[in-house]
C-alpha cells in the first residue's frame, strides 16, 4: 500500500514512525530498487537524513506544516543549492547551482526531505525519458516499457514509492504522460501559478513546474506548498485561489459542465478511448453533463509547439557553452573552437536536433514563415480554449494517445514521438491546467491516463473533478508491490 | 572630387541606475572581477531576468529631452549571438518596438538632427586579455544601457561632434548617465558614406565602432569620409565594413569581425512580460525633466543679458546653473554673481568633472549674501574675490570674514582725509590726470584701497579726488 501525505502526516505526528525512519525507510527501498528502474539520477541521502532529523525537532511542535518531514523527490532540472542539477545532460555533469529553486526553496522551507533528483529526458525534451545522460529510468508496472517523458523519473519515483510525491515539469506534456504511463496523478498548473526560477529553461512560454503524486489530494497539497508570485519571475502570478484547494476536494460533480471535443479522440489507442469513454459516463452518471465540442485547432497546436518551444529552446540552450560552468572539451584551438566542441560533446541528439530546429524557424527569411505564423496560432489556440470554457467548466481527454512504448522503441522516427504529445501540447500553449489521473490500464496492464484540463487558474475545478472521479472509481489499476515499506 | 557626408550615429549610454537592468547587482564602476555579479548576470541555468523599472523611467526622460514620441506599450527581445563576455548567449535589448521614436536634436545652427529611436538593452562583461589568456569580468554584464540611434542627417566631422556634445549635455543634465566617454559609459558608433551633391540616393556606408571621445568622432569622420573620398576618386567602391578609429595615426581601418552571425534571430523575450506605461507616468516624468542646458542659454543671454560666453559656461554644467540660479533667487545680480562664478570658483576646477560635480562648501544663498555686499558696493570686486575665496576654503558665511564694522567702514570725513593725503603723496599722479592721463588716477585709488584694506567706496573717493585735482 503506498502511502499517501495526510496518513503520513498523521503517523509522523502520533510519533508511530518518526522522519528519520520514514527517510531510512525510502532509502533503503530506493537503495534496492533503483539499481533496476533508475528513477533518481543524483542521491541524496546525507542532506535527507539531516533534514529528517531536523523535521523531527519542528514535528515536536504543534504547527509543523503538513510536509514536514515526508520524503520527496525533483527532477534534475530544478535548481538545488549545492546539490547536482544536470538536466540528465552531459553538457551539465557535476554541475552544482549555488541556489535554490523558489519551488524547492517553498518546499524546503516546510521541511521536506529530498532523497534524490530524478531521471529526465536530456532539458526536459522527449517522451520517454530515454535521451537522458544517465539511461533511461524503467516503468516499474513493467520494466520492459518506458516511463514516459521527460519527468519519466519523477513518475517511476512516485510509482514505486521511491518518493510520496515529487516535482516535475511540463512544457509540452511532461508531468502528465509519465503520469499517465506510470499510473500515478500529475499536475501541470496554470502558467506563472508556480515560479520558474530555479528551473532550467527549455521552452520558457510554456515551461511549468508541477507535482507528480499518488492520489489527487497529494498533488493538491503540493501544489498549494508551491503556488504563489514570485518577485524573481516576471511571468509568475499571485493568484488568489481562495483557500487551500486541498482543503476544497470534497465536491460532488452535480451540474459541472464537461466539455468533450471529439479532435482528442482522433487516432485515439481504442483502448484508452473506451477507458475515458467509461470516465465520462462515471462522472455523468453522478449528475455531471456532458457538452460535446468542437476543437479543431488542435492538429495545428502539434507544430504550433514544436516550433515555439525548439525556437525558445534553441536561445535558451546558447548559455551552454564551456565558459562558466558544466562541460568543457579538453582541447582546442581557439575560443570558437572550443564552444563548438564542448557543445558537440555535450549535448545528445535529440538536443542538438531541436537547437537546430528553434535556431532554423527564427532565421531571417524564415521568422515570419514559421515562428511568427506560429504566435498567430498561439493566439488562435487560446480562443478556442476561451470559446470551450464557456460551454463548459473542464474538458476530458485522454492524456496519451498510447500508453507505455516498450524500451527502445522508435517507431517511424521522431515525428511519429512527437505525434504523441498530440493531446497535452495544446493546454501549455494556452497555459492552462491540466491534470492526469490514471483510469483504467490496457490489456498489457499498463495504465491508461485521463485529461481533466480547466481554464486559466482554474486548478481548484480540475482537482475537485479529479479528486471525485478518484474517489468514485475505486481500483483503476492493479495492485504495485514493491517501494518503501512503511 | 566634392562629395556630401551622410552620417548618422548610434550612441550607446550607460545609465547611472544604482541596480543592473535585471538584477540587485550594483552598477558601481569598477570593484574587483566578478565581485558584482549574481546568477541572473551571469547567466546561471534557471535564473530569470526582471526588468528594473528605473531603467524604464531613465530611458523615458532620455526620450522625453529628445523631443521623442514614447510608445506606451512595448516589450524586450533577445538578440541571440554568441560571444563569451556575453553569458546567456543573447542580449536582452529592443528591436521593433523601442522605448522612444521621433526625436530630434537641435544644433547651434538650428539644423536639426533626428533621433530614429531609443531602445533598452542590457550591456555585456569584458574580456580581458593577459599572459597568454583571456579572462572574463562580468562586473558590467546587465549594467542598463540605453542605444540612442539618429537619422542619417549629419553632414560634416562638426555636426557630428556638435551633435554628441549636446547628446551628453543633455544625458547629463536630466541626470541619468554621468556619460564619461573614457570610462566607456557613452560610446559611439559613426555610419557613414558619401555621395555627389544632390545625389538623392545614398552611398555603401561604414561604421566606426566605439569611438571614445568628442574629438575622436570630429577626427573619425573626417578621416573616414577622406578614405571613402580616395576611394570614389580612384574609381573603386566602399566595402560595408565595420573599421576601427586608431587615435595614434589618425586613421580608419577594418575592425576584425568578431562574429559573422548578422542573423541576430531576434525574438520576443518570453521571461519578462509586455509593459504598458502610463500616459500620467509619462506626464509625471516630463514634470519632472529640469530645464534642458540649450533653453537656459537662451534665457541667460536674452533675458538675463550675459555675454554668450558666460551665459555658456554656467549653462553647460546643470549643477552650476542652479547655483547660479540659487544665487539670483537670494538677491544677488546676475553679473557679478556670474562673473564670481566663472573667474573665482571655476579657478578651482580644473577639469570637466569637478565643474560637473560643482562640489562647493557654500550654499547658494551664502554666495548670494557676499554677491549681495559686493552688488551695494558696500565692498568691492577684489575684496568679494578674497572673501570668497575664504569661504570656499572654511564653508563659512561672510559676516566670518567681513564684519559690520568693516562695512560701516569709513566715513566721509575719514575719506576726504585719505584722499587728501593720496593727493599728496602723488603729484606727479595728479600733474598726469591734469595733462590728460586720465589713467594715472589710478594710481591714488590703489593708495586708498590699500591703506582701508579696499573697504573704501571707489565712486565717492573718486568724485573726491577729481574735485581736488579740479578736473571733474
């Protein structure tokens, strides 16, 4: 049974199990299984072990938060104060920020204990986790399948209970369908609803850190640990959600409009269309209604994305050069010389295809071709999201058009992965929130993810219908045995 | 051959924000390397820029005092290219929508000069080359700098220096650069082509990068427009090429390109967000400009009635010209208050920037007290230079060095008695006042200045004396 943040709060609070047991506990699982499923790429074991003890101090008081003391986990592109940040990228082994993201600082601050950072595809771009540095991370339902991607370590983290929870990021689908082929809830908030400092760009208009957890209300208690404006990022948002939304879960769904567009379901696996199909009907049955949409900018969001976020991605990625920090060539000739080798060196394909790519669609000659029609269509995209919700208050879809691809698998070559992401990339071009939770699994046993996207802030919905289809739909997927023992 | 000039200059200002564009670092001169940097300046992965409003306002007076339109709504871009002084590979600046469009400058001649645009940008580190390596101080990564860009108007090595003048004139009269052309904080970029008289289309251009002072500029253009000349005589063609001024030889030459990346793939910078500003911001800013140099020039020669020269002098430094002004408001004249300032304060600034600074230890209103004394003869010219230049020294009032009594002075019994005795001891003076050398009466004021320490009134003893010379 995996453990969930209010029973451990609880248990830590009764003294059952003090922090630094519970952090010996995930050590000792993620010592025994991460060999295999290479979800955490970084430990952190020392730095754990000190914060559990110190949790246990401030558990002695009244007023400990929530968090304290519950072991977690980040993604390696989150920021960590003396601590690696690699991105999973050879361009940036060893490298050691000397500050904090302001997510982890707002989480560290509550006394959260960090075992490790996770697994990712090479800065956060791909759909399998499998272009990271270090190997890919495995999906512990069955290892023989990815994890998905990129915080494909984030959710093997949470799926094997290597973590209660930890933090990914989305800029294209990110958190959601490693979520979605884990088996476990991911939350992409509302763009600027959590700062993005302390997180290494890849695609800026549309990068979002967010929780990956087993159970919606964990997600919720992590996002409200994590939300807010930040002085340090322009583009965050103090947004005034009320209260805490976990506190608000307890809804039923009696009257909320959802919004079903049949462009989602268009090349849908049947499989996970029938599962979502069910979802609906469940959430139906208990006096929610059904509107059914249109959304036809959706074929277009595909290279819509992919051209904004390898355009942004391609200048966010030119610091990377030998000079400051992370990787450089051991010899050359000249400075050129040697940012031209240490970048060859340092980075993976899949990188150095989208630079190329960002750097062609911004060229003179081609800017207004590509990356300007692009914007266009950003803003023809948010629209039709502002048309969708006001027909309805959520809109379901499936988050993957697959689930788990087995190990190594490349189909017919990048674009048939890039097809993948096909339901998830529209809700970061328009910034929305976004939730997966899992609803069902194939025949194969892999589990099958369900889209519950709101409008702008509008989290509180997203999760209160999330929260509910959870709490109604009982067992969706079989049992995981394995993690941390407590 | 005859050809006409067609130059335009972009000038880059370093704004005297006390706080980088994008960060709490400060912009202070100097400091060790990499003492005043932080991971926002030095590009560290996952740092965020946010836009310094200061910045902002600066760049907004600079507009305003160049008669420019301020767009009210605008934004940043990235301008990505790739050198190592410049850490995130890109330079946060303005390429389509800038700060300020529109402006002019006006020169002595009327002529006016017009600004195209003002854009803010943020300014790079610097690469150091020593013992065989290059080292790169970030100090001055993300100082704010505003690029101040003209029309191609000017059209001779005068103009073009006239027109930097006033451009730093200006920049440091509404306070925001303390432009030093050595110290890098104005820097200017000469573009320039010939072409025959009347030709309507314009010639291939050069630009001289960084050119470091005002007489650089007047030299540059005017050894570049000979090059060009040289070139267009023998029949060749002017190459579009970046060229260096070298002060040693008085010479243009082609700059190596550091980089052959003229695709800058400039686009919107999705970190920081669009901004509005205010028409009321901009009213408040506008409020808030002090009366540009070139204004009070004009007022001080045709209001005030000062000699151009003097009018010029005080004018130029916006420091000064509020004492001056300070001084007037107190009661003082304004030509003797400007005559003290121009030959007895100035005397103790040698260089631009002390006149700049005006770092004095009197108030206006204790300058205007002795200006005052010296107005109502109750002293004369020497004596107020004495005592000013006593005060000066101490910080002191007058009434330190002048006290009632002096002023109380001498009476007119005590006067007619001096001059009785200067007339006395100099007959030969007093023979050549008699034959018409009228100057030689000089020689008994300087007797009667000196025995009453100058406190004598000159008028009255010279009505006297010319009474007893009987030549009045």
């Amino acid at each position: 049974m995996k453990a969930r943040i209010p029973e451990l709060a609880k248990r830590l609070r009764s003294r059952e199990i003090s922090a630094v047991e519970l952090t010996k506990a995930y050590i000792e699982a993620i010592e025994k299984l991460n060999p295999t499923l290479n979800a955490y790429v970084h430990l952190t074991f020392d730095t754990a072990l000190e914060a559990a003890e110190q949790a246990d101090q401030r558990l002695k008081e009244d007023d400990a938060p929530l968090l304290c003391g519950i072991p977690m986990a980040l993604k390696d592109n989150i920021c960590t104060d003396g601590l690696p940040t690699t991105c999973c990228s050879r361009i940036l082994k060893d490298f050691r920020p000397y500050y904090d993201a302001t997510a982890w600082e707002k989480l560290k601050a509550l006394g959260a204990v960090l075992l490790g950072k996770t697994n990712m595809d090479e800065f956060a771009m791909g759909s399998t986790s499998e272009t990271s540095c270090y190997g890919a991370p495995l999906n512990p339902r069955n290892t023989n399948y990815v994890t998905g991607g990129s915080s494909g370590g984030s959710a093997a983290a949470v799926c094997a209970n290597l973590a209660v929870y930890s933090l990914g990021s989305d800029t294209g689908g990110s958190i959601r369908q490693p979520a979605s082929f884990c088996g476990v809830v991911g939350l992409k908030p509302t763009y600027g609803a959590v700062s993005r400092y302390g997180l290494i760009a890849y695609g800026s208009s549309l990068d979002q850190i967010g929780p990956l957890a087993n159970s919606v209300k964990d997600a919720a208690i992590v996002f409200d640990a994590i939300k807010g404006g930040d002085k340090r990022d322009q583009t965050s948002v103090d947004y005034d959600y009320g209260s805490s939304l976990a506190e608000c879960l307890d809804r039923d769904v009696k009257g909320v409009r959802i919004g079903v567009a049949e462009e989602f379901f268009d090349g849908i696996n049947p499989e996970i269309k029938a599962k979502i199909e069910d979802a609906i009907k469940l959430l139906e049955r208990n006096g929610a209604v059904v509107e059914n949409l249109r959304f036809p900018a959706l074929k277009i969001a595909l290279p819509v994305y992919y051209i904004i976020a390898c355009a942004e991605a391609s200048s966010n990625l030119g610091r990377y050069d030998g000079i400051r920090y992370g990787h450089r060539a051991s010899s050359y000739t000249s400075i050129d010389d040697m940012i031209v080798k240490t970048r060859n060196e340092g980075f993976g394909d899949e990188v150095k295809r989208r630079i190329m790519l960002g750097t062609y669609v911004l060229s003179s000659g081609y800017y207004d071709a590509y990356y300007k029609k692009a914007c266009l269509i950003r803003e023809e995209i948010n629209r039709e999201f502002d048309a969708v919700f006001e027909k309805c208050d959520v809109l379901i879809a499936p988050t993957a058009p697959n689930t788990a691809f087995p190990l190594n698998y490349r189909g017919s070559g990048p674009v048939e992965m890039y097809l993948s992401d096909i339901c998830t990339v529209p809700v970061n071009i328009a910034g929305v929130p976004a939730i997966s939770v899992p609803c069902g699994e194939d025949a194969r046993g892999l589990p099958i993810g369900m889209q519950i996207i709101g409008r702008r802030f509008g989290e509180a919905t997203v999760l209160q219908v999330a929260h509910f289809y959870e709490q109604s739909a009982g067992k969706v997927l079989g049992d995981y045995e394995g993690g941390a023992g407590i | 051959m005859n050809y006409e000039i067609v130059c335009g200059i972009e000038t880059h200002i370093e704004l005297a924000t006390r706080t980088k564009i994008f960060c709490g670092c400060t912009t202070e001169f100097g400091g060790e390397p990499n003492t005043h940097c932080c991971p926002v300046c030095t590009g560290q992965p996952g740092s965020l820029p946010i836009l310094n409003q200061k910045v902002v306002e600066y760049a907004i007076r600079a507009g305003l005092a160049l008669n420019c339109k301020i767009n009210t709504r605008s934004h940043m871009d990235r301008k990505n290219y790739v050198y190592p002084d410049l850490p995130k590979a890109y330079q946060i600046s303005q390429y389509d929508e800038p700060l300020c469009e529109n402006g002019y400058i006006e020169l002595d001649s009327g002529k006016r000069i017009g600004i195209t645009r003002i854009h803010i940008e943020e300014d790079a580190g610097k690469l150091i080359h020593e013992n065989g390596y290059t080292y790169i101080d970030y100090n001055r990564s993300g100082v704010p700098l505003i690029e101040i860009v003209s029309e191609p108007d000017i059209s001779s090595a005068e103009e073009a220096r006239e027109y930097a003048e006033k451009l730093q004139l200006i920049m440091r009269y509404i306070g925001i650069s303390d432009c030093k052309m050595q110290e890098g904080s104005m820097r200017c970029d000469v573009n320039l082509s010939l072409r025959k008289p009347g030709d309507p289309n314009f010639g291939v251009r050069t630009e001289i990068k960084n050119i470091n002072s005002l007489s650089f500029i007047q030299k540059a253009v005017m050894a570049e427009a000979e090059r060009q000349a040289d070139i267009l005589d023998a029949g060749g063609t002017i190459v579009q090429q970046t060229m260096r001024y070298d002060e040693a030889t008085n010479s243009v030459a082609p700059m190596r390109d550091k980089e052959n990346s003229d695709d800058y793939r400039y686009f919107p910078d999705p970190d920081i967000l669009r901004f509005c500003i205010d028409e009321d911001k901009i009213e408040e800013i506008r409020a808030s400009l002090p009366e540009l140099p070139f204004d009070k020039l004009r007022r001080y020669v045709n209001d005030l009635g000062l000699p151009e020269a003097t009018a010029r002098q005080i004018s130029r430094y916006r420091k000064v010209a509020e004492f001056f002004e300070g001084t007037l408001a107190g009661g003082a004249s304004v030509k003797n208050a400007a005559n003290l300032i121009v030959g007895t304060i100035f005397s103790h600034m040698n260089t631009e920037e002390e006149k700049e600074l005006f770092a004095v230890r009197i108030s206006a209103d204790q300058f205007a007290e002795l200006v005052r004394l010296l107005d109502e003869k109750k002293i004369n010219y020497g004596v107020a230079q004495g005592t000013l230049q006593k005060m000066l020294e101490s910080g002191k009032s007058v009434d330190e060095f002048i006290k009632p009594e002096d002023l109380a002075g001498i009476s007119d019994e005590e006067l007619e008695s001096l001059c009785r005795e200067a007339f006395d001891a100099n007959p030969k003076a007093v023979a050549d006042v008699r034959n018409g050398k009228d100057k030689a009466i000089n020689v008994m004021f300087g007797f009667i200045m000196k025995k009453t320490g100058g406190k004598a009134d000159i008028r009255k003893a010279e009505a006297l004396l010319r009474k007893m010379i009987g030549h009045d």
